[in-house]
C-alpha cells in the first residue's frame, strides 16, 4: 500500500503546466479583438465616408447628377409692383430653405422680349448645409459656408437683379419654357429625375405669331395660329406651378385665363399644375 500514488497527483503536474499558458492564451484573445475591432472600425468609417456625395466644385451638385431640378422662370417683360414681389420673394425663398433638396438643382432665370432666349441668374445644386454633415468625415463649418456663399447668398441675389429688370415689347413666355425644357431639363443629368417648373408671370402671351391681347383665352384661337406648331414641347411630366400676376388693365378674366394655361400645359406633357395667385396686383 505504501507504493500507492496520491489520488490526483498527474492532475495537480497537469494544471501547473496549464496554468502557463493561460496568460499567453489570455493575450493573444485580446490581441485578436483588439486587431478585430481596429479592421471593423476602419471598414465603418469607410462606409460612412461612401455615403458622403462628393461634389462638383463649381456647380455643388453631385458628380452623378442631381437628385431633382427646379427652375424658375420669372417673366420681367413687365415691371412687378413691390407688393407682388414680396410674395414672390417669400415664395422663392421657402422653396430653397426647405423644398429642394441637398443635392437637388435649382436654376433661376427671366424671359426676354426676343422668342427662346433666356437671361440665366444661377444655376447650381443644394449642397446641403451644417445639419447634413456627417461628424465623423466632414466639418460642419466648411459646410455651412459653402451652402451661404455657393448656393444662398447669389441665390438671392440673382432675385434682387430679376426686381430691377427693365421691361420689354413683346412676352414670349411659351418659346421661354420651351428653352427651359432643352436647355435644363433636357440634360442627360436631369432627364431621370424629378422636374419642376416655376413661372411667375402675368403669362399673357404677346408676340408677332400670336397674342392674347388681341384674341383672349382663346384656346382654339391659339391652336388656329401660327404661334402654335413652333412652340410645342414636352414637359416629361415636369410638375408646374404659375405664380400670376392679375393685371387689373386686361380685357378678360382669371379663370378663362387659368384654364388657357392648363390645357397648353396638357397639351406639351406636363405633370401636375398649379395656378397660384400672387398678392399684391
């Protein structure tokens, strides 16, 4: 009996030598999380850092094109009372604070009394301002100053030069949005995405082909005329809205005119329109 072993004893050598390793084994778990947290990390940062648009220098909008486009046509073939511009300007400035987008194209400009030419005052993209930053790739002052110098700031000013335009002979406004249409919504950047169109304008149409001072409202006069093949266009389904100026000196009323308006922007595909009178006239 006395060669007989203590119960145990290989265990007891055993766990010493386990014991050994626990420290190493204990390192090299950490030294893995560690090298797992770092490469998870750096991938997250990396796809953050994709969902960041980047951006043309010149125009703010996204290299792959904007997400929207809106244009602003205001027609200054007539001086605008200070009343209705101030309606206008309210407007105006609701729909770049909160109505487009960052990344959505805004593009201003005014009629001229020659058919089809455009006065552009801006052309440019929504860059977003500080509330779109992503903290962790961007600085939020960079940001916010490039949305007050490269998208408000000559925004409102491309307004205040429209208010001091000088008045014109004739008020070509359907060759004018038939500019807008090839010029801006035409693009192979904005032919996919959605499009909206802003008049504002006492759109009564006078040129040498065809003039509502001389037949009114009448939509069957127009279509008689020879104003009317060469000023079709497509509208691709461009939402529209008429900011009007009633101007008290016409022969005819408001609704004959809306519903003028409506069916020409039937006729020429676009989408949804709206007739919002303007105050002040």
């Amino acid at each position: 009996m006395s060669r007989r072993r203590p119960r145990g004893g290989k265990r007891r050598r055993g766990n010493s030598r386990n014991r050994g390793k626990a420290p190493a084994i204990v390192a090299l778990t950490l030294v893995a999380l560690a090298s797992s947290a770092l490469i998870g990390g750096y991938a997250w940062l990396k796809v953050r850092s994709l969902d960041n648009v980047a951006l043309d220098p010149e125009t703010n909008c996204p290299l792959d094109g904007p997400t929207s486009v809106t244009a602003f046509l205001f027609d200054t073939t007539d001086a605008i009372p200070e009343a209705a511009f101030m309606h206008l300007r309210n407007t105006y400035e609701r729909a770049i604070e909160d109505e487009i987008e960052a990344g959505g194209e805004i593009w201003v400009g005014s009629i001229t009394d020659k058919p089809g030419e455009l006065v552009v005052g801006f052309r440019g993209c929504n860059p977003g301002d500080e509330t779109t930053v992503d903290d962790w790739t961007e600085n939020r002052r960079i940001r916010l100053e490039k949305f007050q110098r490269g998208y408000r700031e000559p925004l409102e000013a491309a307004l205040d030069r429209i208010k001091h335009s000088e008045g014109a002979d004739q008020s070509p406004i359907m060759a004018a949005i038939q500019s807008v249409k090839l010029q801006i919504f035409e693009t192979a950047e904005a032919r996919d995405v959605p499009k909206r169109l802003v008049v504002a304008s006492d759109m009564i149409e006078h040129t040498d082909l065809y003039s509502q001072y001389r037949s009114g409202p009448d939509y069957q006069a127009y279509l008689n005329s020879p104003a009317s093949s060469p000023n079709r266009t497509d509208l691709m389904g461009a939402e529209v809205t008429v900011l009007y100026f009633n101007r008290p000196q016409k022969k005819f009323g408001s609704a004959p005119h809306a519903q003028f308006w409506a069916n020409w922007f039937a006729d020429n595909r676009s989408g949804k329109f709206n007739f919002v009178k303007v105050e002040g006239i």
